[in-house]
C-alpha cells in the first residue's frame, strides 16, 4: 500500500456516537425509575415483544463484546472461573459475569454511568447457543428477577411450516407469561409496528451490507462491527431505520463515486466466525496494507433478516428466529458461504476458530477443506476467540495472513 494511503472515514459515524450514548443513558434513566421497566435479552431474541410490551431492551452480548473490545476480558474471566464457570465456556458470559463480580464496567468510561442497568425480566433464545441460558440464570438469581426462555429447535436442514407452529407457540405463551406476571396486556397493533420497524431497520441494514460487492468495495467487515450496533441494539426503532438511511445514502454515493474503503483494492476476502474484538484495529489495519478488503462476513449478516409484508408478526418472528445461519446445519451453512463467495466475488476465505465459541466456529468439521477442495479458493483457518486472548498469537495469525495473501497473489499471477 503506498505511504499516501489513508481510509477514507465514513460520514455517518458521526452521528452513531451519540445515538449508541443515547440508547445506554436512556436504559440508566429506565433502571431508577420505578414508573419504567427494563428486560435483557439475548441478541436475537424475542426483543420486539419486549418492546411492544413498554420495556426498555439491554443486550448483554453487547457488553460482553464491549468488554473484549476495550481488552480487559482477561482481567475478569478468572472472576467467573472461581464461581465455578469453567475457562473455556464463552468468553462473552465469563468476562460479562466477571465484570458484574468485580463491579466493573466498560460503560462508565465510555457513558458515565454505573454499568448495565438492573433488570425487571430476563429473556433468552436458545437459537444461538444453550449458554444464554446459564448466563441469563446467573443474573436471575444475582438480581431476583424471573427468567424466561424459548427453546426452538436447532442445526436445522429446511425450515419447516412445523417448525416454524412449534417456535411461534413458543412464543406466544411468552408473552401470557409476562402479562399475567406483570399486569400487562400486549397490543397486538404495536406488536405488528414494532416488528415492521425492526424488518425496515434490517432490510436497510442488508442493501447496506450488499454495496460492498461492488469493486472497489465501499465497506468492510471491520466497519459492520461498528455500524451494526442499531439493528441489534435498536432493533424495532425508528431510530434504527433513520440512522441506516443516512449510512445507505452515503454507501450508495460511494458506489457512484468509486470510493473504496480500501485504496488500490486488490484482493476480497470473506470472513467467517466471529470477531476477535481485542484485536480489531491491527486485524484491520493489517488487510488495509496489505490491499485486502474483507469485503463479507458471515456474522454482520446475522441480523440481516427476511423481510416483514405484513401478517402474523409472531410468525415472522418464529421463522427469523431459527432461519439464522447460526442454527441451521452443515449442509446450509455451506451453500450460503458458496453463495455469499459468489456474491461478493470473493478471492479467499478466513475461517477464525473462536476457542470459547465453538456454536459459531465452522472449521471443526471439515468445512473448511471441502469448500477449499470443491470451490479451489484458498481458505486460511486460525485459532483465536472473541474476547479471551490466552487463544490468540498476534505473531503468529498476522504471519498466517501475510502468507495467506501471498497465496492470493499468486493465483492473480
């Protein structure tokens, strides 16, 4: 990359600082007003029903990854491990219990305020993992408030009209549950309002994804970690929606212009897994020099959903819920990454092994090989995690990328 290289910074973000603020000041606003009620949940979660229901939403992965992001996980995991959660359980949940053990929390420096508010109800969805259960009970119990799940069915082939009744039903006796518990009654009209926002928001989340399968590619999977934050956070909102217009918008002048989010782009890579959030900035600025535009990702898709016409909105949201990558079986992960490598035109692929995440960790299982096999692309596999560094070598994985890229460029030879 020459020495005049520099990235061309994205307008919109801007304007995402202070909305993100907004969101986790109101939440503290919500915790000590006796008149207000929060809920966890899990990221793709029944949130809209909570929602709809007058909650004010906290997601906790959200934390956790806030917590790798301003790398102090390592300083809170042997908290949760001397509680009795074992070492290699996720990251995400020991650095998150950790923190609440110790009483610290990365949203005191970033937004003045005491950390994640106290909640009236926790709810989870096991379609990512069964370790939201076990992280959501330990709140439970540390703050006395009940918890409640949906257990859909998981590594699905086809999404089934059967399965499809059985998550719905599911859901539905959720939402008696809390009613009765709380003395409420859910308006089924906000219901089909908040779901139709959270579908707007998603729909523009996923255009905004696709301008980067243009040459040169307008945005990375480094910056969809950072903008991706009001379609999980604020799922359900206008907010969402306005913010993702404007990112659209400027996304779509890029596209015109020409503008890359990497100068002189010369090779697109596909990342599969998770982030690895400790490391975000030199894993970018990495591929940046090299001319590498990690232009898809397996997990910025994860809340691009199908779109909302109108309906049953439980019923969307029973199928949204268990029609995720995350869920689904080997077969389909690996049509959809075929597909998603066609898409974007991508050269190569990167398959991180999160050592604490294996629910979100494809390379376990010979797909890696296959897809380097059937599709003659090169795939680089290695090992590392979201948030617990003891499972990264910085040396040695840039290394493995800079001999990855060779690998690249000789193909293009």
């Amino acid at each position: 990359m020459p020495a005049t290289a520099k990235r061309i910074e994205i307008a919109a973000q801007k304007q995402l600082r202070p909305i993100v603020r907004d969101y986790f000041l109101n939440l503290d606003a919500a915790a000590s007003d006796p008149a207000r009620r929060v809920a966890w949940c899990t990221s793709i979660g029944p949130c809209e029903i909570l929602t709809a229901l007058g909650f004010e939403v906290y997601f906790p992965e959200n934390h956790g990854a806030l917590l790798g992001a301003r790398k102090v996980s390592h300083e809170y995991i042997p908290r949760a491990v001397a509680a009795g959660y074992c070492a290699e359980s996720c990251s995400y949940m020991t650095s998150d219990i950790g923190s609440a053990l110790a009483g610290f929390s990365p949203l005191t420096e970033a937004f003045g305020i005491a950390g994640p508010p106290k909640p009236d109800l926790l709810v989870y969805s096991t379609n990512q993992c069964r370790e939201v259960q076990d992280w959501w009970g330990f709140f439970g119990r540390r703050h006395e408030v009940p918890v409640l799940g949906i257990t859909p069915p998981t590594h699905l082939g086809d999404v089934t009209a059967e399965h499809i009744s059985f998550v719905r039903g599911e859901l539905a006796r959720l939402i008696d549950i809390i009613e009765t518990h709380f003395g409420m009654k859910l308006n089924e009209n906000h219901l089909t309002e908040v779901v139709a926002r959270s579908s707007r928001a998603s729909t523009l989340w996923n255009q905004i994804l696709d301008t980067a399968r243009v040459r040169p590619a307008t945005f990375t999977f480094f910056d969809g970690l950072f903008h991706m934050s009001p379609v999980i956070l604020m799922r359900g909102s206008q907010t969402a929606i306005d913010y993702y217009e404007v990112l659209l918008a400027e996304m779509s002048m890029r596209v015109r212009d020409g503008v890359g989010a990497v100068p002189n782009e010369r090779y697109r890579v596909y990342w599969e897994g998770m982030p690895i959030w400790p490391k975000l900035r030199e894993m970018s600025d990495k591929f940046f020099d090299l001319r590498a535009v990690v232009a898809a990702s397996t997990y910025c898709n994860s809340w691009a959903f199908e779109r909302f016409d109108g309906g049953d909105p439980l019923e969307w949201m029973a199928k949204t819920s268990i029609a995720i990558f995350i869920n689904r079986d080997e077969r389909f992960k690996q049509e959809f990454l075929v597909d998603m490598f066609d898409r974007f035109d991508i050269d190569g692929a990167i398959f991180h092994n999160a050592r604490t995440c294996p629910n979100n960790t494809n390379s376990r299982f010979g797909m890696a090989q296959r897809l380097r096999d059937e599709q003659d692309r090169p795939i680089l596999v290695f090992d590392g995690d979201l948030s617990d560094l003891r499972f990264f070598s910085t040396a040695q994985t840039m290394t493995n990328i800079e001999a990855f890229i060779e690998q690249l460029e000789e193909r293009k030879r």
